[in-house]
C-alpha cells in the first residue's frame, strides 16, 4: 500500500475542524485526521507493506524546463536553490514536521527523493512492485498507473476516510473511455488547470477520449495528423497541429517516472510502534492521544 501523503494531509486538514488542536493551542486536525485515515486503511486491509510517499519536490526544475507553467498558480515563494515554497494554508505548514516525527516515531517507511513529487516515488515502487499494489490518493493523475493484469488499482476517497472508490480498469473506462496506460494522455490532451498544463485547445476530455480510442495512443493521434486520410475533423486537425511543441515534451511531464533513485528502506507494515516511548511523548505534546491509540490498535496483528 502506497499513501500519496502530501494529497492525504490536505484532505484531512479540510475535512477535519481546524479546532482541533494541542494543549498549547497548535491546530493538529491534519496531523490527527492523517493518523486516523491510516489506521482506517490498515483496518481495513492489512497490507503487507505501507510506504508513505513523499514530495521532496512538488515543482521539480525538470517538469518546468518542459511546461514552465506546470504548478506555476500554485508557487508562494521562487528560491534559488531547492524547491519552490508551494502555496499552503497558515495552519497546515506547521504540522508537516509533526506528521513526519509521528510516522517515523511509528516506524511506518517514509520515502521523498530530491529532484522528485511523491507520484514518481509510488510509480517507481509500482513499477518495482511483484505483487499487487493499492495506490490510495486523491489525485486523479494516479490513474494512469491503474492495471488490473498487475493488480495495481487506486483507493480514492470520496467522503472522508469509510468511503474509498476503488478504481480498476473498468470504472476508468465507464468513465473516462480509457485504461490506466491511456489516462495519462487523455490528461495531457485535455489539460488541467490545478497542475497548469494547457492541454490541447478545444480538445476536451470527451473529444480525447474519442481521438485515444480511434487512433490508440497519443503517438497514433500525432500520427493522424500527417494523414490525409485520418478522419480527424480540419479544426482538430489544425489545433493539433498548432500544439506538437507541447505534445512533444508534455508526455514527460504528466507521466509519473518510474526510475527514481530511491533509497534504502524497510516497507513493511509495523506490527507495533517501533518507538513508543517517542510516540507517547508526541501523543502528549500534541493532544494526539486518541489517534494514536486506534493506530496502534490498528497495527496489532
């Protein structure tokens, strides 16, 4: 089981009440939410492994050399060296290092890689993986590494932490008309104004889930156009045309990679907490008592 945090922490934080808080008054309702949705998740399905995956860099310089764009809506603070400050509410910053102190405190694997987003470190594992993968996330760009013959599906939550829809191959293509491998260029095409990639104009997801289905690919769409006898209509025809400079370096983009660099770790699911002395005292200094309680209780076999 692969947790996309960063996206985890900001659906607790909003679907928590921001009065809950420490003993000195810190707001910790992402910290306790984040807690609870993982104790939630091992009750419920008791993997074998659990990484919490990490964005070391949520704007990598590599994504933006290609789309300059990419997340740019999103940047509170250029730096020079290192990351871009991402843009995120005044209360949810501070509980970051409390969320990893009580992952770590826990014994739960915590991987980020320099230079990458957490969704390069679960397609890697993914791709390393040889039995099946559970993705959970609420970013819908995962989907593309949905594989029912590898039995890699993504666990999105809908409504709090009890209700997850559980994505295979046939719920993408009632809804999109694509597979996993087919999502990440049906993204491309239409775009996506929450990650700034322009997409294709007036290409939107019905028309490129049409274009994938006649054509197979993005490559067989590029194919298309140099095809006087593709059925592509003059318009799109043009629009895609107009667009090679972006449908050239956007594929790398939106893809997630499969080839970090990741570091040496141990994945497997605690059985207890590996530091409990240190897991009680962030209990006390951070009002976390209950939800530490039902995550150790979780993780008892």
């Amino acid at each position: 089981m692969l947790l996309d945090t960063a996206s985890l922490y900001f659906r607790a934080y909003f679907g928590v009440p921001d009065s809950v808080k420490a003993p000195d008054g810190t707001p910790v309702n992402a910290v306790r939410g984040l807690l609870d949705f993982i104790g939630r998740l091992v009750q419920d399905h008791r993997p074998d492994d659990l990484v919490a995956c990490m964005d070391a860099d949520w704007r990598p310089a590599w994504r933006v050399e290609l789309i300059p764009s990419y997340k740019a809506h999103r940047v509170a603070e250029e730096t020079e060296s290192g990351p871009d400050v991402e843009e995120t509410p005044d209360t949810l910053s501070p509980q970051v290092p409390i969320i990893e102190a009580a992952l770590d405190a826990f014994g739960i694997a915590r991987v980020g890689v320099a230079g990458y987003e957490a969704d390069d470190v679960i397609g890697t594992l993914t791709a390393r993986a040889t039995g099946p993968v559970d993705i959970v996330t609420g970013d819908r760009d995962l989907y593309q590494l949905v594989d029912d013959a590898r039995r890699r599906r993504v666990l999105y939550p809908l409504k709090g932490v009890g209700t997850l829809q559980l994505t295979d191959e046939a719920w993408l293509r009632e809804k999109y008309g694509v597979d996993g491998a087919g999502y990440a260029d049906l993204a491309l095409l239409r775009g996506d104004p929450s990650d700034g990639l322009p997409g294709v104009p007036g290409i939107g997801e019905k028309t490129a889930a049409k274009l994938l289905d006649a054509y197979g690919s993005l490559d067989g769409i590029i194919a298309a156009i140099d095809d006087p006898k593709s059925k592509l209509t003059p318009t799109q025809r043009k629009r895609l045309d107009e667009s090679r400079p972006y449908l050239a370096v956007a594929p790398k983009v939106v893809r997630v990679a499969s080839d970090v660099p990741l570091p040496e770790f141990d994945p497997a699911l605690p059985a207890a907490p590996a530091q409990p002395d240190l897991v009680d005292a962030l209990a006390r200094r951070w009002g976390l008592g209950g939800a530490v309680s039902r995550l150790s209780s979780a993780l008892r076999p």
